[in-house]
C-alpha cells in the first residue's frame, strides 16, 4: 500500500479525527461596519463595471464577426467569434466570483 493510502487510512480510522477541525469556542467571526460598506462599495462597483465591459465586449465580437462575414475577411469574423467567448467567460468568472464572495461572507454571519 502506498504511503498516502496509509496516511488516508490512518486517519479515516481514528476515532478523534473529526476534532482536530473543530469550530475554535466562544469566537463569532464577523466584519465590522466600518470595513463591511466600502467592502461592498468595491465589490458591486467591480462586478458592475465588469458585466458592462463583458457586454460591451460581446457587442464589438458579434460586429465583428458580422463585418468579416460580409466583407469577407474570416481573420476578422474569428477574432470576433473569440471576443464573444471570452466574454462570455469574463461574465461568468464575475458571476461565479460575486457568488463566491457573497457565500463566504454569509457564512461568517
């Protein structure tokens, strides 16, 4: 067996495993409200101006995309079909950041 199965088995069959992550007693973590409100500031600020920068991005790619498609120049058409995915993966990398965020916070409450 190897050396991680052995350590992964170890500490699967100690009974006291589960202490040694235990909540820390009589702390209740919280954020103060004078760091909580430019926190927030911040952060709606970022997501706000980055959504609209993902927009703004994938309305250039799909004119892009329609000017080399009539103009016939596929080099220009496929620089835009990129915009359009990379702005996609921008708004959702936003997305999925704000949702991270927003969840780490609620725990602390």
């Amino acid at each position: 067996m190897s050396q991680i199965l052995t350590t992964l088995h170890t500490v699967t069959t100690d009974p006291h495993w589960h202490t040694l992550a235990g909540p820390v007693p009589g702390v209740t973590p919280s954020i103060p409200d004078d760091v909580n409100k430019p926190v927030q500031t911040i952060l709606n600020w970022t997501a706000g101006l980055g959504l609209a920068g993902a927009v703004l991005g994938g309305l250039l790619g799909w004119a892009a995309v329609a000017v080399g498609h009539n103009s016939e120049r596929a080099a220009l058409a496929a620089r835009g079909k990129q915009a359009i995915l990379w702005s996609l993966f921008g708004a959702g990398g936003i997305g999925v950041t704000a949702a991270l965020v927003g969840t780490f916070y609620n725990m602390t409450k």
